[in-house]
C-alpha cells in the first residue's frame, strides 16, 4: 500500500498520464510512478526545485540568444 501525502503528484512523474500505483525510493528521495514505467525502469521527467529552475535544467548552460534591455545577470 503506497500512503501520499496531501502534496505528492497522483499522476506518475515519467508518463505524466497514468495514476500513481509505485513508489522508486532514489537517493534524491522518491519516484511516484505508474506500474509501466516502474516495471520499465522509466526515469522521472520533471524535478521540481532543483538548484537552477525546473525541469531537469541541472547545469546553467551556454545562452545562445542575447540579453534583452535591462537584463543585467
């Protein structure tokens, strides 16, 4: 039996289309994910919060487009 919290996804973190039935304990915590992409060893699409934004943007990377005006990083 899986206990999720009031704040876990009820949607599986790799489809992002069936419902939650497994739960992938990583070192980063917890993977919720449906019964095809756990049996299929389905990374997780999305991380939430990590140190540079979302969506699994780990390094800041090179920009290829320039600064607009009043951009100043």
């Amino acid at each position: 039996m899986i206990v999720l919290s009031p704040t876990d996804v009820r949607t599986c973190e790799a489809c992002w289309r069936a419902p939650v039935v497994a739960v992938r304990h990583t070192g980063g915590g917890r993977d919720l994910l449906c019964r095809e992409c756990a049996e299929g060893g389905c990374p997780r699409r999305v991380d939430l919060f990590p140190p540079y934004g979302i969506y699994r943007l780990h390094h800041p990377g090179i920009r290829t487009t320039p600064l607009s005006k009043g951009d100043e990083r």
